[in-house]
C-alpha cells in the first residue's frame, strides 16, 4: 500500500510524457519530445486537479500491483522449481534469466486488462472531449473496456516490457551480489550498491516496451477511420522511423 501511494504521481508522469511525446506526429496535438517531469507536474497541478490529480486511477494501479505481484510469483517459483529439480544446486545464470523473463512475460500478459484502464484513466486529461473515455472507476473501466473487445490489446508489449524488467534485474542482481560481497565483505551499503545499477538496466530494458504499451493502450481512430498501429512490429518501427527522423531534423 504504501510503495503505491509513493509511486503513483510517478506512473502517473511518466505515461504523460510518453503520451506528450507520440501526440504531434499522430493526432496533431502535444508536443513530440515529451516534456520534463516537472513541467508534466506544473501541469497538473495548474490544471485545477491539484494534487489529488496526481493520484488519477489509484484504485486501478493498486489493483494492477497486487494482480501482476501474484501472478509473477506464482508463476516464477513453478518455473523456477522446475528447470531446478535440485534446490542444493543454483542454475547457470541464462537459465535463470529465461525463468524470470517467461515468468514476467505471463503475468505482464494478464496484467494487461488492469494495464489498459489505468493508461486510458490518465490519458483522458491530455485528450479532447471528443475521445475522451471519461471512466469513472476500474470496474468500469474493465467493463467499457471489456465492451469494446480491447482488453488485451497491447498485451504482447505488456508482457515483453515485464519480462524484460524482472528476466535483467534477477539474475544481474545474483551475479553482482555474489561478486561484490567476494570483493567487500558484508558491508551494509553493500545491497543498496548493488540495487543502483541493477535498477538502472531494468528500467532502460523495460521503458521501451513499455513506451509502445502505453501507445497501444491509448490509441483512437485517426482522422481517416484507422488506428495508429497496426501490430506490435507496426508500432515498433513508426517509432523508430519518427525518432531517427527528429534526430536527423537537429
């Protein structure tokens, strides 16, 4: 409860500025660097919200924590146990990383139906009127949601922005660990040592999965009647194509 109540004005920035950052190119609105984050907050705040509008869809993110947090685990020790029959024994570093990475995959795929009500939950207030979903709860998120046959759109990118968090961080935090405690010793700043780069490689490694997620989650019908992406490659390449296209515009 309470690491949701400190990280959710923080989801809750960083699906702004993805959104900000896809919005000029596709829909003719934001802005297509994104913003800071404190500009992303000024916003908020001056938008009337205050500070309670830095905690839109909180029902629905404690929800997507304790749905995803379970089904991770479940799935990560029967995995686990699996490919090492022997508890005595450690398996080799690859094999643990393909264990979590499956393991966060799966339960990034079943997330996905919490994932898209919380990303539309905070798009509403950067869309006009006009495409606004305007959901008044999770519950009724899921259902319109549910309604309209999109639960699991995106979900591949969901499960690949997962797996790739928990499948770097589990076994590079083992190997470091082991390695710096033959190096120091038991020191107590030891874990916490270990935990800034290991979180460092999780975030770069899930950030741009997770990019596509919440363009997949809140997409509406352009001008002409079609969708912004087509597939999860679709989208993939648009956002590469307008990255390299900026880069080379400076």
């Amino acid at each position: 409860m309470i690491t949701n109540i400190s990280l959710a004005p923080f989801e809750l920035l960083k699906v702004r500025a993805q959104l900000l950052m896809e919005g000029r190119k596709l829909h003719g609105w934001g802005t297509e660097r994104g913003s800071p984050m404190v500009r992303n907050y000024e916003a908020v705040i001056e938008s009337g919200a205050g500070l309670r509008g830095l905690f839109t869809g909180y029902d629905t993110l404690l929800a997507r924590s304790l749905w995803y947090g379970t089904f991770r685990c479940f799935f990560y020790c029967n995995l686990f146990n699996y490919v090492n029959k022997d508890p005595r024994r450690t398996p080799h570093w690859w094999i643990d990383s393909l264990t979590s990475f499956s393991a966060g995959f799966i339960a990034g795929v079943l997330t996905n139906p919490i994932d898209i009500v919380y990303n539309r939950q905070v798009a509403d207030a950067l869309y006009p009127d006009s495409v606004k979903r305007n959901y008044s709860s999770f519950l009724d998120g899921l259902f319109k949601a549910n309604a309209e046959r999109a639960l699991f759109r995106g979900a591949v990118a969901s499960g690949c922005a997962y797996g790739a968090l928990l499948g770097s961080m589990s076994s590079f935090y083992d190997f470091a660990k082991e390695y710096c405690y033959w190096l120091f010793g038991p020191t107590e700043w030891l874990r916490p040592m270990i935990l800034i780069p290991t979180t460092a490689l999780g975030v770069m490694l899930y950030l741009p999965f997770d990019n596509i997620k919440v363009r997949y989650h809140t997409m509406t019908a352009l001008p002409n009647g079609e969708m912004p992406y087509k597939s999860f490659l679709d989208s993939i390449l648009k956002v590469i194509t307008i990255n390299i296209g900026f880069i080379l515009r400076r």
